[in-house]
C-alpha cells in the first residue's frame, strides 16, 4: 500500500513526534515534583495537575468510547484506498491490452478509470461515512461536501476541460492515429485522456493540449492518411492543363485523392493549389522534388507567387538554368 520510502517518512515523522511528546512529559513531571518540594508551592502543582489532568483524562474518555468507531473507519479507509488501487490497475490493463472488454474500448480504458476512481472516493466520503459513524452530520460526511466543494471551486478550467474531454472521447470526435488541428495545435492523435489531446507535431515532439481549447479554436480533421497541400505558381503563358496534369500525376504516385485547381492568375503567374491523401515522412518535400522535376522536364517556368502567400514558393529552376541545376 506504500512505497518504500514512504513508509521509512512516515516512520521518521512518527519518532518525531513521540520524541517532542516525551520530552514535554519529562519537562512537566520535573516542574511537578519541583513544586511538590515547598510548602508554599504545593497547591500550584495541585492546581496545575488538576490543569492538565483533567482534560487529558476528559479526552482519553472519548477516545476510548470512540475506539470502536476509529477502527471501523480505519478499516473502511484501507478498503476503499485498496479498491481505488485495484480499479486503477484493472483499467490501465484494459488500456494496454492485457485485459479485454467487450463493453469497454482500449482507448476509452484511462478516462473510465478516473471517473470510476473519483466516484468511488465521493461515494466513500457521502455515504460510507455516515454508516460507520452513525450520523448524518459527522465530520465524515462534512469533509466529503468540502472536498466536493473545493474541488469545484479550485478545479473549475480542469472540471471545464474534463467535461469537453467527455464528449470529445465517448462521442468519438476525435480517434488515436488521426491527424488534426486541436486547440490550434496540428500533429497526429498520439492518445486521448480526459483532460487533454496528446499529438506528436512535424518534429516528433509530444504536444498536450487541454480539450478545452477547442472551444476557442475550431478543430479540423486531415483524416487517414493526412492531408498534404503544395501551392505552385507557374508561368501565366504556360499550359496551364499540363501544369495541372502534373501536379495530378506526381500525387497519384505518391498518394490517394489527388486534386489540382487553379485558385488564381494574375501578371505575375497562374497560381495552383494541390493536394493528396499521403502518410508518410517528408510527403511534402518529397512531393515538391517530383513537381519541379516534371515541370523542368516540360520545360514550363515558374510565376511569382502572390504577395499574400508570403513569398515565392520556388517548386523548380527556370529552363535557363536547366546546365546549372544539373
């Protein structure tokens, strides 16, 4: 039930404060048969025994009517700390595909747990403790609606974001393995928890992000495979099919769902968008490198790109330079 180090400071904090209790007894039977020794002290440590006497004695009384009820609510605690133990490991083996359930997802294993773990502790500090102590008004029950209503004051944006999570997990909005913009984040779907969506982004790193952002940015889903989008700007005196052709063709081979479209044209150039169904490393450079090498070998130059797109975006050397590239 503990780790090791645990208990070793448990233990130590333990012999601490017997240590600070032994001393103040000490401390208080010297002062006592210091006292005891003049005639003219005598009734102050009368006075003072009865001082701390009684109410130590007052105080061993309840706890010695409550020893009952103490045990009880010690064997209650370690039952349901057991239980929250038990329900943890069972799901995070669900989760990891040790245990199998019918009714019960893998995906969906870790945010169950939660929620079973929390409502098994609420339903202990609610319900539980009013049968071991036998009132509806023990300290139990009362620490029971202080953590609910700490924990809805102290944990509203996570509580918030747990409530998104629920939709988002059970309503199957988003799926493992997916590539998606969440929160203003893009990446592939890495895992799904209550509380947040974990992607891996371009550059292998893990990004959390709380599924309440997606309340404030809209979420879009690229699919299986992702989507992957090129913008060429080509000569406007081209052939404006053969660009098109080629930009079909280099997709085709390296993905599904190719499509090609002329968004724009102007003095500078005809500017295409396109874009492929494609999984895989480096789809986009990779794609870029078949373009220029089609559009090269089709003698067909390059435009400039609109001044909205933030540049050129160079997909292959002019024909002039054809001696130069090679």
């Amino acid at each position: 039930m503990l780790r090791p180090a645990a208990s070793q400071g448990a233990l130590s904090v333990a012999l601490g404060a017997a240590g600070v209790l032994v001393r103040l007894g000490i401390a208080y039977i010297w002062i006592l048969f210091a006292l005891s020794l003049f005639a003219s002290t005598r009734g102050t440590s009368e006075k003072l025994t009865g001082f701390v006497l009684a109410p130590m004695s007052d105080l061993m009384g309840r706890i010695a009517r409550s020893v009952p009820v103490l045990v009880l609510a010690i064997l209650a605690t370690l039952a349901v700390i057991v239980l929250i133990r038990f329900v943890g490991l069972f799901f995070g083996s669900v989760s990891r595909g040790e245990t199998s359930l019918g009714w019960l997802p893998s995906d969906l294993a870790v945010a169950t747990g939660v929620l079973v773990r929390f409502g098994i502790l609420v339903a202990a500090l609610l319900l539980a403790a009013p049968l071991i102590t036998g009132t509806d008004e023990g300290a139990f029950t009362r620490i029971g609606f202080v953590v609910l209503a700490a924990a809805g004051l102290a944990s509203t944006p996570l509580i918030a974001s747990a409530a998104v999570g629920l939709s988002v997990i059970y309503g199957r909005r988003l799926r493992v393995g997916d590539i998606a913009d969440v929160g203003g984040r893009a990446g592939r779907v890495r895992e799904l928890t209550l509380f947040e969506a974990r992607l891996e982004d371009e550059d292998g790193c893990v990004v959390r992000v709380p599924h309440l952002l997606s309340l404030f940015h809209p979420t879009r889903i690229r699919g299986r495979p992702p989507v992957v989008a090129v913008e060429i700007s080509v000569d406007p005196a081209a052939d404006l099919d053969r660009v098109r052709e080629v930009l079909l063709k280099t997709g085709s081979g390296l993905g599904s769902r190719a499509r090609a479209a002329l968004v724009a044209i102007d003095e500078g150039g005809a500017h295409f968008r396109a874009t492929m169904a494609c999984d895989g490393d480096d789809v986009r450079s990779r794609w870029l490198t078949a373009v220029a090498q089609a559009l090269v070998a089709a003698d067909i130059r390059l435009g400039r790109a609109p001044a909205s797109s933030g540049g050129a975006r160079r997909a292959a050397p002019a024909p002039a330079d054809r001696s130069a590239a090679s």
